[in-house]
C-alpha cells in the first residue's frame, strides 16, 4: 500500500518521489522523473540517508513541522532542491515524503496530494502500533524458558541474523522508540536486577547503531550481544548484551555503549556470580588504600608489562614506575615478575572494576 501511495503521488505531481521513516530509512520511491541528485541516488542504493545529510534536512526543522518544508540545494552536499512533506498522524512524525523540486511544485499542487500523505501517515502510525505490540513478545523470545521461548516466535516474523540490545532505562527520559528502523522491536518495560531495561532486538547489521541512538535517548549506557543467525536463539545474545550493559556501566574505556565482541576478559568476568568475583578483588583489595599504585599496576599489566610504554602512559619517570610496582608487591604479597602473580592481579583488577 505505500508503494502504491508513493506511485500515485509521483504520477498526480510528476515528481521524484521518496518516503522515508524517522530514521531516514528508506521505505517507498516512485519512478524517477527528471535530474535526480547524489543524495536520492545514494537513498535509494543504500537504503538510507548519510547522518550529514540528515542533520542538513532536519536543520530545518522537519521533524516539528505541520506542513510542506521547501529545503534549497546544497552543491556541497549534492543535494537539489525540493520539498519535505513530513507524515504526521496525531500530532507525530512517522516519516517524510521527499519530492524533488525542479520549480513547478507550487502550493495548489502540494494540497493536492495532501490526501494522500495523510494516507501515507496513517500506514506508518499503524505499523509503528503494531511494531510496538510485536515488541512486547521481546521477554518471552529472551526468556529462559523453552516454551515462553517458542510461543514468542511463534508470533513474531523475524529474518536473521539478529543480535540483542539492552539499554538501561532511565525514569526522567521517554525515549522515541517508535522512529528506530522499521526492523527493529523494542520493549521498555523489562527488568533485569531489579532495574528497568529497554529490551530491543534488531538486524546484526543494524544492531551497534541502534544501540548508540537509544543509548543517547537515555543518556545511560547499554550493551549489544553477539549477532545470532537464528532467531530462535536471540535469548543467548540477550545475555550477552545484558552483561556487556554490565561492563559498560563500570569500564569507561568501553562505555557508554560496549558490545559484546569487544569485551575481552570481561566477557569471563561478567559472567560470574558476585560473590566470585568479589572474592577475586580481595587478591587486591590492598590496593585501594593507594589508587595511585593501583592505577599504576592495572597500566602496567594493560601493556603487557611494558615499563617504557607505561611510564610515558602515566607520565612518570621509570624509577617512580619501579617504586610503585615494589609497593605494590609489598601491599598484596604477588610478585609481578611472576606471570601467575602477574595474571592473579590483573584479572583483580578487572573483578573490581565490575564491582
């Protein structure tokens, strides 16, 4: 039915005609008529507009407007002239109808099609609708449960390979996560210890940026799960991605959003229980008493060891190095010349960190 409206819509106006979502993702296009620009070209071979490109358009305030928005050409972006027709339906943006402008698209001709951009509109709140319902299925696909499991998907129509997002909610922010990708399902109303998380699951392809921009709606942090060809097996990447939230909320260099491919060690550490990793900190609990030492051993260890390289790193002389790393032998009893002492205390280290 979009495809339709988007073809009467470039045959009524004989204009190049496309129909985007929220996200600038491409939905429908009409038979090119005319000079097409770079920027339709690309929409249409990629199936999205560039974020440089998007932040141009909504620089005129697009996503707020009531009615057609003329945008001037940019030689600099490769962008031509034309009209923005923004799809709204009760008082929300859902999408935009593009429509290149070649100086014949007069006010009159605009009203004219108005009709059917409500249409348009219409479509795009009721799948936004049915997306969130959908949505809701997200805690049974990522249960524990075999069979909560299998009744989900038996509702659910998803194509893989997929991968999970678990971003951690935040009760001063609603997030508009009717305007991500048509593709992706999302459910705000999950708790996980005690806390809630917005639940979402999109293409593996899709899944870092999606993370990112949800992640930015919040302004907390979340965590992506390895992707899954499977759908069935979307409750793995769902731990994941719920212990790589963990990670991100205590390990600056991977936040505010960690993906599950980049945790290294941390992928063993977040799985254990709190009480073993709490025992593995104690192995250098000493160490809190002087955090300079402890920063000094975790830099250190990082660089395998290399005193040139974490001496320049923390901007000490190498004696000063040497100093705090025989302290902090004397403070937990390790020697770091040993490489099982070295690996105990570094993974220490870590332990404390997700603590």
């Amino acid at each position: 039915m979009l495809q339709e409206t988007i073809d009467e819509i470039a045959a009524r106006l004989g204009a190049s005609a496309t129909l985007e979502d929220r996200s600038f993702q491409l939905l429908a296009y009409g038979a090119q008529s005319g000079d097409i620009d770079e920027v339709r070209q690309e929409s249409i071979l990629r199936r999205r507009a560039t974020p440089e490109v998007r932040a141009y358009f909504e620089g005129y305030g697009i996503a707020a407007a009531r009615g057609p928005v003329r945008i001037p050409a940019d030689a600099a972006l490769g962008v031509l002239a034309r009209v923005c027709m923004p799809l709204r339906h009760n008082d929300v943006t859902y999408g935009y109808l593009w429509l290149l402008d070649d100086g014949t698209l007069g006010d009159d001709a605009l009203a004219s099609v108005a009709p059917l951009v409500a249409r348009a509109a219409a479509m795009l709140a009721q799948e936004a609708r049915r997306r969130q319902d959908l949505g809701g299925n997200l805690r049974g696909l990522f249960s524990s449960d075999a069979e909560e499991r299998s009744w989900a998907l038996s509702r659910l129509d998803l194509p893989g390979p997929v991968a999970a997002i678990a971003v951690r909610g935040s009760l001063d922010r609603v997030a508009a996560l009717w305007a991500l990708p048509r593709a992706v399902l999302a459910d705000p109303g999950v708790v996980g210890e005690g806390e809630p998380l917005v639940a979402l699951l999109a293409p593996a392809g899709q899944a870092r940026e999606t993370a990112c921009r949800v992640q930015a709606m919040y302004g907390t942090a979340a965590g992506v799960g390895g992707a899954r060809g499977e759908p069935a097996q979307a409750w793995r990447s769902w731990r994941e991605a719920v212990s790589a939230l963990k990670v991100a909320d205590r390990v600056p260099a991977l936040a505010p959003v960690a993906s599950w491919s980049d945790l290294g060690v941390y992928r063993t550490l977040a799985r254990l229980p709190r009480d073993a990793l709490r025992e593995l900190a104690e192995e250098t609990a000493a160490l809190a008493r002087d955090p300079e030492v402890a920063r000094t051993v975790e830099e250190y260890l990082d660089r395998a060891g290399h005193v040139q390289q974490t001496a320049a790193a923390l901007g000490v002389h190498r004696q000063t190095l040497y100093y705090r790393l025989a302290k902090a032998g004397r403070l937990t009893g390790r020697d770091l010349d040993d490489g099982a002492d070295r690996l105990l205390v570094h993974l220490s280290l870590k332990a404390a960190r997700l603590l």
